[in-house]
C-alpha cells in the first residue's frame, strides 16, 4: 500500500514562511532606522539644551565676576555718604 503525500499544503507552508520570514527581515530593519533617527534627534536636541545651558552659565559667570569687580573696587575705595 502506497501513501500518497500531498505536497500542496506543506509547500504552501514553507512558501509562506519563507515571505514571512523575507518581510520581517525588511520591516526590521526599516524599524532599526526610524529608531537610529529617532536616537539621533534626541542626541542632537540634547546637545543643543546642553549647549545653550553652558552659554547660560558662561553668561552669568561673567556677570557674577563683575559684581565681584565692582565689590573689590568699593571696598578698595569706600564711599562715604554724610
């Protein structure tokens, strides 16, 4: 007695998962892109809050070493008010 396979179904199978596995694939690494970009626009967003946070302390470094200046110079030469 001889049995017959039906191959029709178990092609159909490895066929699909063959695509399956073929899509996966490409949408994988479309996603790997959209979160290196994503990644990307963070890093580079955080840079420029760093940025202008340094500037800001650079700024009020300046203004707090000219108040120290103007601190020195009165009491290098008081003023007397009667």
């Amino acid at each position: 007695m001889a049995l017959a396979i039906n191959w029709g179904p178990a092609l159909l199978m490895v066929f699909g998962l063959v695509i399956t596995a073929v899509y996966q694939n490409h949408h994988f690494d479309k996603r790997i892109d959209d979160l290196r970009a994503y990644v990307d626009s963070q890093v580079k967003r955080l840079e420029d809050v760093i940025k202008s946070e340094v500037k800001r302390l650079e700024d009020r470094m300046g203004h707090i070493e000219d108040r120290i200046t103007r601190v020195e110079e009165r009491l290098e030469h008081p003023i007397y008010r009667p």
